[in-house]
C-alpha cells in the first residue's frame, strides 16, 4: 500500500533528518514551527501568551509538538512541521509523547470521516490520505522508546 511505503519512508527520512541539518539550520527551523504553531492557534481565536520550553519536543525537520499556555490558564498542545499544524487542549494528553499518540488517532479518525462520505472529491481523498500516513509516522514515533529517552528540548 502507498500510506506503508510513505510511513517507511518517513521512518527513514525521521532517523536521518537530524543529522542532515546544521545547528543553524535546526535553530531556523524550531524558531519558524514556533511561530507557525502560534500564528495557528491565532487563527482560531486562541492568544498564546508563553510555551512551556521543558514540556515541549521537536525533530527537525519533521515534527514540533509544543504545548503553548495563554493568558486565561489554558494550555493546548499544537503540532507543526512536515504535516498538517493542528492542536488540542493539554487535558487531552498529559506528555508531548501522548499528545502525538492522540493527534495520530484524532488524524486516523478524521481521514475515515473523511472517506466515508459520498461526496469526497480527489483533493478531500489526497487529505485524508496525508492524514494517515502522517498519523502513521507519527504512532511510530510514539512507539520509539529510544527517541522518547534521548528527545530534549533546545
């Protein structure tokens, strides 16, 4: 199937992208996936007012995961880089490692809806496509215990 040779590849792309990058590059990188994720929560209405740096994961140059905090005392959890941006409130998953499993299966749920429904048009299928091999590459990751271990924050 296409969405296993895509996960493939983004295993292979996850284990040697870091390498691939100068530090320059992966300083660029976290400051613009930063700013995405903040533009994003923005865009639906949600000022983020600081991100809890500590909480936070990154893999440049595939995956941000940031857990963003506003002014009111709400936190959420937003999710950048080589896949759709989306977030989540904190109470949803307790750890950056949790909130990828949960936006993996949210993807996998929404890419079903998706093409469940009669009127799906090729540019809805190419999307609920990207849903699941992202989801896909995004549960391997959760599942990778050496990642999770050696995974810090800049």
């Amino acid at each position: 199937m296409g969405s296993e040779k895509m996960s493939e590849q983004l295993t292979q792309e996850q284990q040697q992208a870091p390498q691939a990058m100068s530090d320059e590059q992966r300083v660029e990188w976290v400051k613009n996936q930063y700013q995405k994720a903040n533009q994003y929560l923005a865009g639906k209405g949600i000022i983020p007012d600081n991100v809890a740096v500590t909480e936070s994961r990154y893999l440049p140059p595939l995956v941000s995961v940031w857990k963003l905090n506003t002014k009111d005392k709400k936190s959420f959890w937003v999710i950048s880089g080589d896949l759709p941006t989306d977030h989540m409130p904190f109470s949803a998953a307790p750890t950056a490692r949790d909130a990828m499993r949960s936006f993996s299966l949210n993807w996998q749920l929404k890419a079903e809806n998706i093409m469940n429904n009669a009127a799906v048009d090729k540019t809805q299928r190419d999307f609920a496509n990207l849903l699941v091999a992202r989801a896909q590459g995004l549960y391997e990751l959760f599942e990778n215990e050496a990642m999770w271990q050696s995974t810090t924050s800049e």
